[in-house]
C-alpha cells in the first residue's frame, strides 16, 4: 500500500476513533483513560496490518512474476539464432 494511502487510512481512522471515544465517554459507557488505552492499541495494530499486507503483496507480484518465468519455453536453438 502506498506510504500517502496508509497516511490518509490511519488519520481518517483516527478521526473516527475520536468522534467515537467522545461520544462514548460522553454518555460513560468508558473512561477516557480507557479509551484512550483502546486507541492506543488500534493505532500500533492497524499498522502492522498494513505492513503485513504490502509484504504479502509484493510476495504475490514476486511468485506470479516466477511463474510467468517458468513458463516461457526455452530452446538452445532460438538462442543460438539471436547470435
């Protein structure tokens, strides 16, 4: 994922997590503390998230660009005609 896209996920989720947190602590269903302490653990899960995913990614692109490799037929011969 690009570094601009997950830079805008991460800012508009925590916007969300905020507008929800207020209304949250508003009506006492938790603390601020305790949200806080919830937030805190979204924003270092959803990054590794989307770290986990490029790799995963990039490792699609990698063994789909092998197997189009491998299946590209090779002869001496043709090489030998290039010369």
């Amino acid at each position: 994922m690009d570094n601009i896209i997950s830079k805008v996920i991460l800012g508009l989720i925590r916007h969300i997590l905020t507008t929800a947190g207020g209304g949250l602590v508003a009506h006492g269903l938790v603390t601020g503390q305790q949200w806080s302490d919830v937030v805190g653990a979204i924003m270092v899960i959803v990054p590794v998230m989307f770290s986990a995913y490029d790799k995963w990614q990039a490792e699609q692109a990698r063994s789909a660009a092998v197997e189009e490799a491998r299946a590209v037929p090779f002869s001496p011969a043709s090489q030998e005609q290039s010369k």
